[in-house]
C-alpha cells in the first residue's frame, strides 16, 4: 500500500516530526527504531535540512518501494514539518502545509473550508484578486471584470478592465461584445498592437450608426453628415446636412465648405447655409444676401449684388446703378451717381457736382462754389472773399456791395464826427 493511502485526516506527530497534507500518516508507530506489523515499510525521521522525510524500516522490496512513495509524496519543510508537495508550489507555510509561494506563473488559492484540505496552486491571471480553492475560479481586483473562455473553463479565464456601458466581453481582446441599452458597439481599436481588435462602448448619439474606438462618429444615418476631426481629440461628429455642404465644423457643426458656385452664410441661431456666390462678395447673410464686399465694392441696397464703390456714398440701388444715399455733408448730383460735398449754400447739383446756388449766392467756376452775393463785385477767392472794381474799391460796411472809396471815407468821417459829438456831452 502506499503513504498516500496510508494517511488519515488529520495530522499525527511522530517524535518531533509533523505530517501534513490531504491525509496524515495513520500507521501506528511507538518509537523511530522500528515498524509496527506489515502495512507501512516506510516511515517519518526527524527532518534536517537536505535530508528526505522518510526512512526505511525493514530492508525487503515492500518497504523499500513504500520508502520511494513517501519520499515522493512529502516534502522537507523544516526540522519539525514534512509537508505533501502541492503540484506548483515554491515554498509552504510551517503551520498548515499550505503552498506559501507558488512557482513562476503561478498563485496560491484561498483555503479550502475543510480543515484537512490545504490550499492549491492555479494558473495566475493578471489583475486577478484571490483565486478559489474547489476550482481556480478568478476573482477579479476592484476596476476588473472576470471574462470566460468560450467552453468555461475556470482555470483560463481572465481578468478584463471594465469598460463603461459594457455587457459582455470578449475572451481574446478584452474588448466590448454587447453593451448596455444607450450604449454602441464602437469599431475596433486598430494600430498593430495585441488589442488591434478591441472595441468599447460609447454612448448613442442621434445621427450617428457606428462609433470610432475613440467614441467620435464614424458613419452617419442619411440625415447627417460627418464633421472635420476636432483637432484636439480627433473625433469628428455627426451634423444634420445642409444643402450643398462639402465639410462641416466640429464645434457648432456650421457648413464650413459648400459646393461649386456655393459659398458659407454667417450663423445665425446655430445654423447657417450654402449660399450661391457673388461677384465680389466676402461675407454672405443667414438670408444670402452680400453682408460685406471686398475691397473697393459695397453692397447693393437689397444685398444682390456688390456696388462699384462711390466717395462718400451711404447706400446703392438693388442694380448698382445709382447711388441711394450720401453721407452726412454730401449730397447726390443729378444723376444720382456720385455724392457731393454740399454746405447751405447749394440749392442742388448737375452730373459733376457743379452746384446749383441757392438766393443770395453766386457761383464761382474757378472753385466751383456758392459764395455770397456782393453787389457789382468782380470775382471771388477760393474763401468767397470778393473782389471789388477799381471805381468800387471799398466793400460796404454789411459786406452786400462794393462802394466807392469816397463813399466809404465820407461815411467813416461821419461816424467819426458822431463819436466826437458823444464825447463832448459826456464830458458836460
């Protein structure tokens, strides 16, 4: 018979040697000199170190055989404790003959429930928390989820990081399989890396039927287009279509590009258009209409078009044929097609600008002004300063005519003649 099936459950001492393991030595023994009757041939001496557990009582090919069985089912642990191996185990703990430290690749169970059984040890999974006794079955640290193999087997499966929104797993990449309601099954990770295939779950989003691995759109629904990458994350979006677009933004979803001849609106209440271009045009109205024109160009009255630009011009005709306003201090000539710099003098002006001068005013070719009237005068300057006739030198005193010179002395020495008249009754 051998020691395997020659130990009881519990474990016996013999001098000051324990046995321990799955079963303890049960054969009766009184002292280490010898054997009692014929059943064990081998039996546990004092271990010291490097030395086996058992020796041999009786020199016949029985016991030497049950010799060969004891010391290949025990294991020197010290002075006092021959333990039974465990199949992986490094080192035992002196107490209870538990494996202690488990072989590379390799970990100790918890301990079984049955005080006689020891632990064991299984196949080491990473991130794994403890392991069970009756199967190996993983139990996984706090942020992991234990993944089966497809058959079960407990002894392969894994420890997979938990992926938000996720149901199920896959055994080979850890990946999402199925997530939960309000959740989508992205595309794989890619790249050349061992999880190329892995897929994660991100949250359902209107318009968009597949995800990246980043969570960023990947197709749209016929309603919807995708955006440009966010230059930050590299996720693009999913934006509802807007006739004509070629590319959208990510960050309002704004049509950034249009189609040939088509050109972007500004926004307006989150939305913009495609709108047909302009000749000229820079920047276009949530209604297409030419909101600003490039350099040298305005826009129409009724923003259809953009106006050759006129000086000092406030507002164009729908046809940019004729100018509809001026600024302040212009007004439109004839024509209406330029603005004319206008003061109260002006009563209108002709196609060039060439006043029209309101009662009281002359007007004056050479500066093309209206200067005030003066009376028989023969020219103006370009500050409306007029020129008197050599018989009408002197300008009256309100400045209305030109006066002769003696007219002018004669009305002097009578104003000075009054002066002195006041004076002298002021002296009385």
């Amino acid at each position: 018979m051998s020691v395997q099936t020659a130990f009881a459950a519990a474990a016996v001492s013999l001098g000051t040697t324990q046995v321990h393991g799955a079963t303890a030595l049960t054969a009766a023994k009184s002292t280490l000199s010898g054997c009692t009757g014929n059943e064990i041939r081998a039996v546990i001496e004092t271990g010291t170190t490097g030395t086996p557990c058992c020796t041999l009582c009786a020199n016949d090919a029985t016991a030497a055989a049950n010799l060969a069985d004891c010391n290949a089912e025990t294991t020197y642990v010290s002075s006092t404790t021959c333990c039974q191996p465990i199949t992986n185990a490094a080192t035992y703990n002196e107490g209870n003959c538990h494996a202690a430290t488990c072989s590379s690749g390799f970990a100790a169970s918890v301990a079984s429930s049955t005080a006689s059984e020891r632990n064991k040890c299984c196949a080491a999974r990473d991130n794994a928390q403890s392991y069970a006794f009756s199967n190996c079955a993983v139990t996984c640290k706090a942020t992991f989820t234990k993944v089966d193999e497809n058959p079960v087997d407990e002894t392969t499966s894994k420890c997979c990081a938990m992926i938000s929104g996720a149901a199920t797993y896959d055994y080979d990449t850890c990946g999402a399989s199925t997530c939960a309601a309000g959740s989508t099954v992205s595309e794989p990770k890619g790249g050349n890396g061992a999880d190329a295939q892995a897929k994660t779950c991100c949250a359902s989003v209107t318009g968009t039927v597949k995800f990246e691995y980043n969570c960023g759109a990947f197709s749209c629904n016929n309603q919807y287009a995708l955006s440009v990458a966010n230059s930050t994350t590299n996720k693009k979006k999913c934006c509802s279509k807007i006739a004509d677009a070629t590319s959208y933004n990510y960050a309002n979803c704004l049509a950034s590009a249009c189609g040939s001849a088509k050109v972007p609106s500004v926004e307006s209440n989150g939305a913009n258009k495609c709108c047909t271009a302009i000749s000229q045009a820079a920047t276009y109205s949530f209604e297409c209409k030419a909101a600003t024109c490039a350099s040298g160009f305005k826009p129409s009255g009724d923003g259809s078009k953009c106006c050759q630009e006129v000086a000092n011009a406030a507002a164009y005709s729908n046809d940019c044929a004729t100018v509809a306003s001026c600024n302040p201090g212009y007004e439109k000539n004839s024509a209406s097609t330029a603005c004319c710099k206008s003061d109260a003098s002006i009563q209108s002006f002709g196609d060039s600008c060439t006043p029209t001068c309101k009662t009281g005013y002359s007007f004056v070719s050479a500066t093309n002004k209206c200067c005030k009237t003066v009376a028989d005068a023969t020219g103006y300057n370009a500050n409306c300063a007029a020129t008197c006739p050599s018989n009408k030198p002197a300008l009256s005193t309100d400045g209305s005519s030109c006066v002769a010179a003696s007219t002018s002395a004669s009305s002097a020495l009578s104003f000075a003649a009054l002066a002195s008249v006041v004076a002298s009754l002021w002296l009385l």
